[in-house]
C-alpha cells in the first residue's frame, strides 16, 4: 500500500516535473537573451564611439594640418549644382542675351564668365554682337562675386542678376565662378579667388572705364571683395562703387556662428583645431582690416533673418567702415536691412525677393560720383 502510493506521488512528480518542463521558457531564462541583447548594445555603443571620434577627434586633426582639408570644408565648391556641363550654354538657365566667355589665368587654371546685358540693351543680341561692342553704353557694370558652394547658375544668384540686369536698376552684370567652381579649373583658396577676381576685373577693364565699375560681394564673396578693391587701389586703380551682400567682419566672429563649424563650437580645442588654422594664407579672410583701406562708397544689404551669417556681423562691419572714416565720408557708407519684417523669407541667400531692392541699389548707384557715368542712365528705368 505504502509502496504503491509511493509509485503514485512519483508519478505526479513526473508528470508535473514534465508539465513544467514543456511550458514555455521565459525569454530572460538563465540571462541568455539579456547577454545577446546585451551583445548589440555593446557593438552599437562601440559604432557610436568610433564615429564620435572620427567626428571630434580625427576630422579636427584633419582639418588643424591640412590646408586641402580646410578648403574642401570651407568653400564646398564640389556641391557643384548646377551641373556645370551646362553652363557654356547660358540660354538653358532663362538668361535673356547672356554671352559665355572663358578666360586663363595662369597655367592650368581657365575661369568660365557670363555677362548679362541690361534690358535696354537686348535689342542688340538680335543684330549680333562681337566681344568689343558688348559694353558700348554708359550703363554701371556689376562685377558680381559669389560666396560658397554651387556656381554661377544657382538658382538664388540667377534671381539677383536679374534685379540687376532686368529690373529698373538696368546694369550690365558680370558674374564668373572661381577656379574650382563650376566649370572653371582648378582649386580655391582665398589668394586664389582673389587672383581670379583681380583677372576678371582687367579683363572686364578692357571694355571699360573703371568709374563704371561697381563690385558686389556676396557671403564670402564680399570678402573677396573687399580685399580686390584694397589691393586695386594699392596699384593705382579704383572702381565706383562696393556692394556687400550679408558680409562677416572677421573669422573669429564668422567661425563661431557659421552652422558647419558651430557644429563643434563646444569643444575646448575649438580655437586652436578651427578658427586659427582658418587663418592660414589659403583660407584667410579679415574683412574689417580690408575695409579700413577701402574709402569708396559702400552699400551693405543684409536681411535680420540670415540664418547663415548674423545680421549682427553685417552691422560690425559696418561700424568699423565708418569709424574709420573722415566725418564728411561717413555718408557714402549706408546699411539696409532687406527683408525687415520676414515676409519674404530672404534669409542668406534670397534677398533678390524684396521689392524695394531695386530702388535701393538705383539710390545707392544715383549717389556715385562717377564722371564718365551719366546720372539719368544710372537712374533710368525702362
């Protein structure tokens, strides 16, 4: 009796032993799915880790000893969009009588030019026109430089050089990409940019009165600016005028806002890794030394909502451009905010979109003393 109660309670053991036995297993059972998860975290946190010192670690190292580096980072000419296949064709970006030029600069570096006749002056792309009978008028002469990334047929920048050309401003407009952008050869830096403007501007000085010549300088573009107008008028020459479109005044201020490198603004080798090395010759702008030099008239153009380039580097500029001028100069420097309210959404690149920029750059150009510029061509509007 004993023995079979016995053999019954070990039956029920068995066959609870094997009821739980076949229940299913709890997925953390013995940790062996804790220990692969915990297997992808590790590998996930060692891929987070090398990228984290790939970015902070490797590419400021980079960018402190190599020069190449900090041009590639700094002037992105190779987001080249427009396709620059295209831009020996100007017809194809909607540029009403557009005439294509290429010019060499020096060995192994030849600039791709556009120049955009005012609209009074189209007449003429209907009969034909040679090189030399372009500029056959009185009208001012924007030499246009951009600023970084894309070329010369960027969407934002075809909008301004039809202000320019199409509206009642009515100017000529020169615009040209910098070696390495575009389809022009070669690879920027800043005394490279500079030397190509410098070629633009005695090749455009071939056809015209240098008092009918106004440069405009856009983003980094108005830095390379004013450092060829300095550099001309060391050499005897002038222009009648400087348009700057949202400028910076220097690279500390510049660097520590502009979002590519903002991006690394909080580490404590920031200074020493980014903005010094930025001030090697191939990528060395000081904009606030150049335009103590500069006294011709300026007009600075920045919208309060530039997102790129404050509003309040334009204004520093500007400051140092009149404190460094006699009393009865002073008003040949203006400041407009474009874009005050926001309406239109300028930003950087877009102030082409406020309405009143023709009349402000017609006032700015009707206030030049330029001899061999009449007054009422420079304030006509067809």
């Amino acid at each position: 009796m004993h023995q079979r109660r016995k053999t019954n309670e070990t039956r029920n053991n068995g066959t609870n032993s094997k009821e739980i036995e076949t229940l299913p297993s709890h997925p953390y059972k013995n940790g062996v799915k804790s220990s692969a998860s915990g297997k992808q975290l590790c590998q996930q946190g060692h891929r987070i880790l090398m990228i984290g010192l790939i970015i902070f670690g490797l590419f400021p190292l980079l960018f402190y000893f190599s020069s190449w580096v900090r041009c590639q980072y700094l002037f992105g000419h190779l987001l080249n969009w427009p396709p620059s296949t295209s831009l020996s064709s100007p017809q194809n970006f909607n540029l009403n009588c557009t005439f294509n030029h290429n010019l060499g600069v020096e060995e192994g570096v030849t600039l791709g030019i556009w120049h955009i006749l005012p609209k009074t002056q189209q007449t003429k792309c209907q009969k034909g026109l040679v090189l030399e009978r372009e500029f056959e008028d009185n009208r001012i002469v924007f030499l246009y430089l951009h600023g970084v990334i894309e070329n010369r047929g960027a969407s934002h920048r075809l909008s301004m050089y039809n202000v320019l050309s199409q509206s009642q401003v009515d100017s000529h407009v020169v615009t040209f990409d910098y070696r390495g952008f575009g389809d022009s050869s070669g690879t920027p830096t800043a005394t490279g940019m500079t030397y190509d403007s410098k070629a633009v501007y005695w090749w455009l000085r071939k056809f015209v009165n240098e008092k009918r010549i106004v440069i405009w300088g856009h983003s980094i573009g108005a830095a390379v600016g004013l450092r060829l107008v300095d550099e001309l008028l060391k050499d005897g020459e002038s222009v009648a005028g400087i348009v700057l479109e949202a400028p910076f005044n220097t690279l500390d201020d510049f660097a520590v806002t502009y979002p590519p490198l903002v991006f690394f603004s909080f580490l404590p080798y920031f200074n020493t890794c980014f903005v010094e090395p930025l001030k090697g010759k191939d990528t060395f702008f000081n904009p606030e030394e150049r335009i103590v030099a500069v006294k011709k008239p300026i007009l600075f153009l920045h919208a309060p909502a530039d997102w790129l380039i404050p509003n309040s580097l334009g204004e520093k500029l500007y400051q140092k451009a009149q404190e460094n001028r006699p009393s009865h100069m002073k008003s040949s420097v203006q400041f407009v905010n474009i874009d005050e309210t926001g309406s239109y959404n300028c930003g950087h690149r877009w102030l082409s979109l406020d309405p009143k920029l023709p009349e402000v750059i017609t006032k700015f150009l009707g206030s030049l003393n330029t001899e061999n510029t009449k007054p009422e061509a420079l304030l006509t509007s067809a």
